[in-house]
C-alpha cells in the first residue's frame, strides 16, 4: 500500500521575504490547477510557474498534495471572510433583508475565483481538506443560528438548529450548484427566489407581502 502523501506544509513562512515565496507558489498553484487540471499538475510545473527552484517549492510544501491542501485552506478562508465582515451588520436588519443579504454574500463568497473554486471542490475529498469546508459551514450555521434567535417571535419554525442547518444547506447548494453548473443564474432574480423560498420557510409569509 502507497504512503499517504504529506498535505501539512514543510515549514511555516515566518518572514516577509518567505512569505512572498509561499504566496507565489500558491498563486503558481492556482494558476496551474485552473490550467491543467490536479492529475497534470506538477511540483515542476508548478515551481517554473512561481519561478522559483523545486528545491526552494520543497523547503515549504513537501508534496502537490500539501500545495493543494495549502490552496484550499487559504481560499476557503477568503471565502468565508466575505461573509464574516458583513455580520454585524446583519444582526441590525429585518429578517427579509438579512436573508437577502446573506444569500448575496454567499453568492459572492463562492465567486471567490469561480475557476479554482471549480477545481478545488473537485479535489477536496482526495486531499482530505473536506472536514474544513464542513467547518465553516458549521460557522456559518452559529451565526445564523444566533441571529434567528433575535428574530424568534417572528418566526414559524421553532428548532433554530434545525432552521440553520436547513437554510444553510438549501442556500449552500443552490449557490454552489450554480457557481459550478449555471453561473449564468446568478444575478437578481436567484436572489429573489432564494430569499423568496428560505422567507417562507422561516415567516410562512412572502417577502413581497412582509415589506
């Protein structure tokens, strides 16, 4: 049986100067994923693309499995950044615009460079970084758990886990779906019927008649 490939970075980047090497390597790294593929994808494509030695690639990532692991933790990151910046503000807003908002946000968190998102979504499960997409997920659902509790009077579902289990999901997939398969779809009139639906579930009432 193969050894399982190494996915934890070699070595932390502790100064400016290495930083910017491993930046340009991950950089390199999408650029070639999005390019080629995960199965043509090399550690010497990748470093002539970074145009920095192999031997240099190797001192921070000891295979293209930790390269990818590496990419998608820091693109999840930046994709759940879109959504953490706006949340206070979101505390402050009715439920039908709060929903609005959301469903907005997660668009444009998974438009986070749509190409790459394509191709790590595709390799998340061989690389093992699956159980970090779960765990924003997770956040996310605290989040929106917390604010529906402000909201509970008006609402017509009573578990609030279960509320934020299920919108998040529904959300998730109708977004990430679309992203990956129609992303001609996503403009006003998703946003619409996404929050038309999630409204529903949790008002029993249409937005159009609650404003």
């Amino acid at each position: 049986m193969a050894p399982k490939p190494r996915t934890s970075p070699r070595k932390p980047a502790t100064q400016a100067r290495a930083q910017s090497t491993v930046d340009a390597i991950l950089e390199a790294t999408a650029r070639i994923l999005v390019r080629l593929g995960y199965d043509r994808a090399s550690t010497n494509k990748i470093a002539a693309e970074a145009g920095v030695s192999v031997g240099s690639l190797y001192q921070y990532f000891p295979s293209k499995e930790a390269l990818v692991a590496a990419l998608v933790d820091r693109h999840v990151e930046e994709m759940f950044r879109v959504i953490l910046e706006k949340t206070p503000h979101l505390f402050a807003q009715p439920i039908e615009v709060a929903v609005e908002e959301i469903i907005r946000l997660m668009v444009a968190a998974h438009a986070v460079d749509p190409k790459l998102h394509k191709v790590l979504v595709e390799q998340v499960p061989r690389i093992g970084r699956l159980e970090r997409v779960e765990a924003i997920e997770r956040e996310t659902m605290v989040l929106l758990r917390a604010y529906l509790e402000t909201r509970q009077h008006e609402l017509v579902v009573k578990d609030l886990d279960l509320a934020a289990f299920i919108v998040v999901g529904m959300v998730e997939a109708l977004t990430h779906g679309a992203v990956l398969k129609r992303p001609e779809l996503l403009g006003d009139a998703f946003v619409d019927e996404v929050t038309s639906a999630v409204v529903r579930y949790l008002k029993g009432t249409h937005p159009a008649r609650a404003k």
